[in-house]
C-alpha cells in the first residue's frame, strides 16, 4: 500500500465511521449527496479552514494535502464511485452532515471542524469523546438517537447530561427543594428522602446534598431534580 | 410509574473525616451494587463529622 493509499483509507474509514455515528445516513454517497444539496447559510468551508486536516495528512505522507485532493480526483473509491474533489474534502461532507442531524445550523459546525483537526483520523473514537465532553454545545435537535448511535460505536456511557438534553420536541424543567433547618443533618437527609420518595421515577436527580447554617448546628437538605415534559 | 424508594444512613460520629469515611465506605460495601446511591456527604457538627448516605432502598 502506497502512502496515498494508506492516507486514502484513513479519510474514508473516517468518514465512514462517522458517517455510522451520525444517523440516517447510510453510506458515504448518501453523505455525498447530501452534502451537494445544503448550503450552511454561505458559509462554505473553505479550504483556509481545513488547514489543520492538511497538516495532519502531511504528516503520514509526502504529499500536501491539495496534492492528495488532486489524486483522489482521478480515482474511484470503492463502488460508490466516491471523489474528493466533488465537495473539496471530507470535513465539509461531515460538516453539513451534522448541519442536517441538528435541527439547528449552529457553531457546532464550527467545533466539530476543529475537533476533527485535533484528533487523529483514525480516531473516531476520540471524536466522540470530545463531542461528550462538549454537551453544552449540543442543543435541541435528533440527538437522542444521535447519542445512542453514539454508544453503540463506542461501547461507552456518555455523560448524563449528554444522554438527557436535546429530545426532540420536549424540554427539560428543573425543579428545586429546600428543607426546614434541623439542628442535626440526620433529621435533614431523613426528610431529603422523604421528599425524595413522593418523586416518581420519571424525575432524574441532579443534586441531592445538606447544608449548614455556619457554626450554629443548623442543616437543611437541599435537593434538585428534573422531569422531561412536552 | 413507581416512586423513588431510599433508605438513609448516617454513621457514627467520629473525630476526624477519615473514619467517617471508612465507615461509609463499610456501609456501602453492604449495599447490593444494582442500586443507585443518592447521596454521600461527610457533615461537620462543631468538633465531630458524621458521613450521611441515601441510597435506593
């Protein structure tokens, strides 16, 4: 296997990987058709942004990027026929796939674009990683099913708060609870639990702790928990 | 759907956190790994700690 080769295989095990991770698409060409057929808002990624991929590629092989592109346009990539040339590279495939997943065009894009220069290609595992590690980043869209084609290619559970946020069509309402102050923290965690216990379990708990009023002995339970509604 | 169901434990008091903590830590060795702890704090009361647990009944 030449270098080329070598380089070839690693952008489309990784796009196909993440092509897996992001679902309803069911192969690169999809991706590729996809990608032909969004336009985020003009802001095209241009080949400026995918330096930091050109660097990365470099290093496994003699060639720069451009010149890459510039092979892959006289070859076919498996049955599918699959050119380089026809969306500039695979980031700005990816990154109107992700445009699609998300019901919102957000700087997730932009995030994703440089988490995927920071990783090594054939990493894909360490990609969702940093998505995990980024939920803040993620909002409201397909990404419950997002994130359960996540755990299925990676085998790993994701943070909570990545798990719970972004179901399509519901929202996330937190509710908070203090108890009386008790002068020992016993009697305060005895009432958490009673308050805890009028809770069905459709309620995720998010904090559960005491509190003291400083040197006077005093403590209340405090509580946050949260409930998914429509 | 069912409520939650807790049990709350409180250790002895002791003198210093490290043995609150080694009793919490004998306690919850006790507790069948399936349930979900929800909560575990060591709680200062003037000079001595006491570790406090809620944990799925």
């Amino acid at each position: 296997m030449t270098a080329f080769d070598e380089v070839l295989s690693d952008i489309l095990s990784f796009a196909e990987s993440l092509t897996r991770v992001y679902d309803g698409v069911r192969s690169l060409s999809d991706t590729l058709v996809i990608a032909e057929d969004l336009d985020i808002g003009g802001k095209k990624v241009v080949l400026q942004e995918l330096q930091p991929l050109s660097e990365i590629l470099s290093k496994k092989t003699s060639k720069s990027f451009i010149d890459v592109l510039n092979i892959a346009e006289e070859q076919s990539v498996g049955p599918e026929k699959v050119l380089l040339d026809e969306t500039q590279a695979i980031t700005e495939i990816l990154s109107r796939k992700i445009s699609k997943v998300l019901s919102e065009e957000l700087s997730l894009i932009e995030v994703l674009t440089k988490s995927i220069t920071k990783i090594p290609i054939s990493d894909v595992i360490t990609f969702t990683e940093i998505l995990a590690k980024k939920p803040e980043i993620v909002i409201a869209g397909d990404v419950i099913s997002f994130n359960e084609t996540v755990v299925r290619n990676t085998n790993k559970v994701l943070p909570d708060e990545l798990l719970h946020i972004g179901e399509v069509d519901k929202k996330y309402v937190m509710h908070e609870f203090e108890t009386t102050w008790y002068n020992n923290p016993y009697n305060a965690a005895l009432s958490l639990e009673s308050k805890l216990e009028t809770l069905d379990t459709t309620n995720y708990i998010h904090l559960v702790d005491i509190v003291d009023r400083g040197k006077r002995n005093q403590f209340k339970g405090v509580l946050i928990y949260g409930q998914e509604t429509t | 759907m069912a409520n939650y169901d807790l049990t709350t434990h409180a250790t002895a008091r002791k003198n210093n956190p490290k043995e609150v903590i080694e009793a919490l830590e004998t306690k919850l060795e006790t507790v069948d790994d399936a349930k979900n702890i929800r909560m575990l704090i060591v709680v200062r009361e003037g000079a001595t700690w006491t570790g406090l647990t809620i944990y799925d009944a």
